[in-house]
C-alpha cells in the first residue's frame, strides 16, 4: 500500500518551513504557511509527520536517484561501483576524504534534516487540538524516526551532535560533538518509549508506518552493532565486549520474535518474490521506505538493469555454498549452488530478460548483474523502467534479519550455541532461514567460533546486494582483512586493487563542508 506516499506529496505541497521564524513581523501571512500559522489542525500535523519520513527517501539514506540503498554493497567485497558514483568508488578503495565522498554530505545532511523535522513536530504538536490517541500515536513515530536518523550517524560517523529540540542555528550552529555513548542512550531511549505506544500493525491506510516491532528491531541492530568488536576494542575471535551487551541484542531481537504472532511477522516463502512489487509489505518486511511512481518512484530497476554500478564481484558469487549432495565442478561453476544465487544475480550463462548473457553483455563491469529488487529476471520483459520511477519498496529490516541477528547475539553471550535452552534456539534461528533456502540444517555440536563462522557467512549470502554487508564487516572489524586485495571479474581476471586501512576507515569522516560551518566537528 502506498497510503503514506499521499500524505508525502501533500507535505511537498504544503512547503512547511521548518527553521524560518517571522518574529520581525507585525502580521501573519494568509496566503502563506508560517511557523505561527501551521501548528494549528490535524490534517497540518499528519502532513509535517510524514514530512519526517519523507527523508527516508532522500539519497543520503536509501534512494534519492541514485539508488543509494544498493550502492553501499560497493563498499564490501560483494560488488563493484565503477562509476564511483556517491563516492562508494574511494571508499572501498580507501582513498576517500572528507571531500571526495559525496556520501558523506549527504547521509549527515539528510539524517541531520529528518532529526530537525522529527524535533520540529514534537515541540509542536502538543499545541494542536486533535485526537489524544493519535496524537500519542504520532509523536511515538516521530521517536522513532529520530531514534532511526540518529542511528545513522551513529553507525557511519560515531560521536554527532545531539539536538533534542526544533533546528535553531544561532544556537545549534556551532555544537561540539556529543559523546556518542549518550547519543546511543538517547536512541534507545526514543526506541522504547516508542515500543510501549506504537501498534503491532496498522489497517490497510496506514502500512508503512512505524509499528512497535520496528521500534524493537531498530533497538536490536543498534544494540547489536554496540556489542560487535568495533565498539569494544576486541578483535573478531575475542570481542571483549562482555557477555551482557550480547544478551541485551538477543533479548531485543527475541522480543521481536516474541510479537511475530501478533504483528504477523514470518518469512515470507518465495526468496525472490519477496523483493517484487506484488509482495511488498509482506509478512517478512518489519519495516521498509516505501515508494510510488511517479510521485515518490526509485532508481532500483535502472540501477539492476542499466546502470550497473552495483555489479557483483566473484567472491561473492565464491560464497554460495553447494546444494545438499553435490561438489563444485569447474567446468560448471554455476550449477547447483544455494538457490538463492540464481534468485539474486544473473551470470554467464543464464538467461535474462529472454536472452543468454556472457561474460560481457549485457553486464561488462564484471560478467555479473543483479535481479533482487527489480521487476527484471528471466522472462523478456518490454516494460523498461526509467529513473526514478521504480515501485518497489525497499526493506530497511526484514524478519530475516531478525532471526539471524538473535542467532549472532546468543551465540557471543553464550559458552557455546549448544547452551542455549530457549524454545528458539540459535539453530532453529539460523535453520529457519535456511530451510527456506532450500539447505540442510546445521547440526548441533558447533562451538562458538565455528557457529560465529556459519552466522557471518549465512548473514552474507541471505542479504546479499541489500547493501547490509558493509556495516556488518565494519562491526565484525573483518573489514582490514576482506577489503584489501585484489577484486575479480566473473573470468577470474583482476580489476582494481582495494585497501583498508584498520586506523582510520572504519568511521566515515565529519564531511568538509560541515566542518567548514562548525568547525567543532574537526
């Protein structure tokens, strides 16, 4: 359903001005809105809310035209960008600056942007005569929103300003940075005060909205993310972030879990349907950005199709483990794998969009193409689909990743994943994934480094270009060893080399032009 996209294009209409103040004037415009004169109804109210989740669509977060969603998995050793498009191209190099990576900008700009929105409304809705529920209600999505956006800069950039009230320069202009400790309170904070009010689901009019499961699924990647070796100065064998951080990811993931009945969270059964247009808002999506062309479309569909940049690397393709009963065959490397590859990339071989492709047609980057989020697959298909005018929405976090993120977190706060006695074990966790896939279950008996192994590799192939892997080498601090060295074509012939630089690439710089304007953020 596209009911909030409605709601968007109203907000653009409506032209709010969020920061401008008309304290210098005798009289407040009629034909103009105002700071004085917006506040004032419902209909106002809803409009500034989905103001704030407009942001998401920006391509600083997950789209824009640039499709920026997918291009992050450029930065992993999954896919190549050779385009350097946002400046996905040095980061995974190691060659970026705080200049020369247009991401930078753009990610601390709109997360900035949609933070300003969310604390606008929430200094001003109280004033507006409405619904008590539904103004309760909105002001629940509005945390939640900001918990989301600060998240983002939290994950990318570490300690950021913290502002809790409606954007003011003179006062804001020049902030240092906040200890990201308390940012990260914040966030959880926000996070369960959200929880406790949003619902489990919402009627057909209002899908896409923040619900109490996205509340608590956020609240476990964040916390997730805290208790991986990144933040706690171990490294991938040994985190010495203690057992407790990891039992407060699990227990968050778990609460998920636990509500899956009510809010009708599952996996959903068809892998590659799940990323089409028709299945959008399935049983599996626990929280995505939702698009509508031509009003709000996407880049996704040229990005797959045309575009390329996002072009799979061969070891990825390398990651694809066989099918139950079956030996890798050089002579037919790509037969028999996991099937989620063939539902995920195109390849030599295979047949897309009612022709054979090759090493160098009609993906040259390097022999591989992608069909996950895309209209685009074996079939021919005339319905050719330009920028900016995709449908499908994309899946900030799925009940995959649920599973999958319990199953990680139990295992680090446990001796081994064999003493976990919770009806979901971390084997059914993981299993359940698979199971869908089509591969055998892992067996009992696995010790914590081998299961941490297993976890990682299954995390790769199950979210392979949805453009989660780069946060997760990042956090798993394995990111010095998979990003330096040479990448590969699908001919096994070298492309460029990459190198990472354990001291300095693991968090994104405070951009140039930010520190410009404060520069309390060097």
């Amino acid at each position: 359903m596209k009911n909030i996209n409605i709601y968007i294009y109203l907000f653009t209409l409506l032209v709010v001005l969020w920061s401008c103040t008309t304290k210098d004037l005798d009289t407040i415009p009629k034909d103009r809105y105002t700071d004085q004169n917006f506040w004032t109804t419902q209909k106002n109210a809803l409009a500034a809310l989905s103001g704030c989740y407009k942001v998401l669509q920006n391509q600083g977060l997950f789209d824009g035209g640039q499709a920026t969603a997918l291009l992050e998995e450029t930065a992993t050793p999954n896919a190549y960008n050779y385009t350097n498009r946002m400046g996905y191209g040095v980061i995974a190099q190691g060659t970026h600056t705080n200049s020369n990576a247009a991401i930078f900008n753009s990610r601390w700009v709109d997360s900035y942007r949609g933070i300003g929105r969310c604390n606008t409304l929430l200094d001003n809705i109280d004033g507006i005569p409405m619904d008590d529920g539904l103004k309760t209600r909105m002001k629940s999505e509005a945390k939640f929103l900001r918990a989301f956006y600060y998240s983002m800069l939290t994950t990318y950039f570490g300690s950021v300003p913290l502002i809790l009230e409606t954007p003011n320069t003179e006062k804001h202009g020049k902030l240092p940075k906040t200890a990201r400790s308390e940012v990260i309170m914040q966030i959880i904070k926000d996070l369960d005060e959200s929880a406790a009010v949003l619902p489990a689901k919402y009627a057909a009019n209002d899908i896409g909205r923040a619900t109490k499961g996205a509340a608590l699924a956020l609240k476990a990647r964040v916390l997730l993310f805290e208790a991986s070796p990144l933040n706690n100065s171990g490294d991938a064998e040994n985190p010495t972030g203690d057992a407790i951080k990891w039992k407060t990811a699990a227990d968050a993931a778990k609460a998920v879990i636990d509500g899956a009945s009510e809010a009708g969270y599952d996996l959903f059964p068809n892998y590659r349907k799940l990323f089409m247009p028709e299945n959008e808002n399935s049983v599996e999506c626990i929280f995505d950005v939702q698009f509508k062309a031509p009003e709000q479309g996407s880049s996704f569909d040229v990005e797959n199709r045309q575009w390329n940049d996002n072009a799979p690397l061969q070891d990825l393709v390398n990651a694809y483990e066989m099918k139950p009963g079956f030996t890798f065959d050089p002579t037919k490397p790509y037969a028999n794998r996991d099937p989620r590859m063939y539902q995920t990339l195109v390849f030599p071989g295979d047949t897309y969009m009612g022709s054979i492709t090759t090493h160098t047609s009609p993906f040259k980057n390097t022999g591989y193409g992608v069909k996950k989020y895309s209209i685009y697959d074996t079939e021919a298909n005339s319905n050719i689909i330009n920028e900016n005018r995709s449908e499908i929405n994309y899946m900030v976090i799925r009940y995959a990743d649920i599973l999958l993120m319990y199953a990680e977190a139990m295992n680090e706060a446990l001796a081994s994943p064999d003493a976990d006695i919770n009806t979901l074990t971390i084997y059914a966790a993981i299993n359940k994934v698979r199971q869908r896939a089509g591969l055998l279950p892992i067996s009992t008996g696995q010790t914590k480094s081998q299961m941490r192994e297993i976890i990682r590799k299954e995390r790769r192939v199950e979210f392979a270009c949805e453009g989660t892997y780069y946060n997760d080498i990042r956090r798993w601090k394995t990111a010095e060893t998979v990003m330096n060295g040479t990448i590969y074509n699908s001919q096994g012939q070298p492309i460029i080399n990459r190198t990472f630089n354990a001291n300095k690439d693991y968090w994104w710089l405070v951009p140039l032009t930010q520190t410009d304007l404060n520069p309390n953020l060097k």
